[in-house]
C-alpha cells in the first residue's frame, strides 16, 4: 500500500463518510449507509466523486495537502 496523504471527513449527519488519499492517487471511501450498515469501504477514481463532494472535499482538507488533493482529484 503507498503512503497515505490524508484522511478529510465530509460527514453532515452522524453518518460517517470519509475519503482517504494516497501517493498513488488511490482514493478510498469510508461511510456508513445507515445505523445498521456502517463502516462500508469503496476504492474511487476521481471520476466517481461528484463535484458537490469534491468542493466539500477541498473546503475540508488541510492546508498543506490541498494541493496534492486537488491534483489527485483533477479539481477544478
């Protein structure tokens, strides 16, 4: 597995969503559908994210990765 950049949550409820980026551009989601079903895991190409999430995805990540996510993410 490559080294891991960054994990930005973008959760709005108490369900779970969070995107994990690596050196590889992999990119893998972790999120809960529901109460009963949480902790559901998904590998993403960039592609897969729509652009809502992605403008949550940048607002959220910290400074200092923003520029290798965006690359990662081919934003805007």
């Amino acid at each position: 597995m490559e080294k891991e950049i960054c994990t930005i949550s973008i959760a709005s409820t108490w369900l779970g969503d969070e995107y994990t980026f690596y050196e590889d551009h992999k990119i893998k989601r972790v999120y809960d559908n529901h109460s009963l079903s949480s902790n559901r895991t998904e590998w993403l190409e960039p592609h897969q994210i729509s652009k809502h999430n992605k403008d949550k995805l940048i607002k959220n990540c910290p400074e200092e990765f923003k520029e290798q996510v965006m690359q990662i993410l081919d934003y805007p």
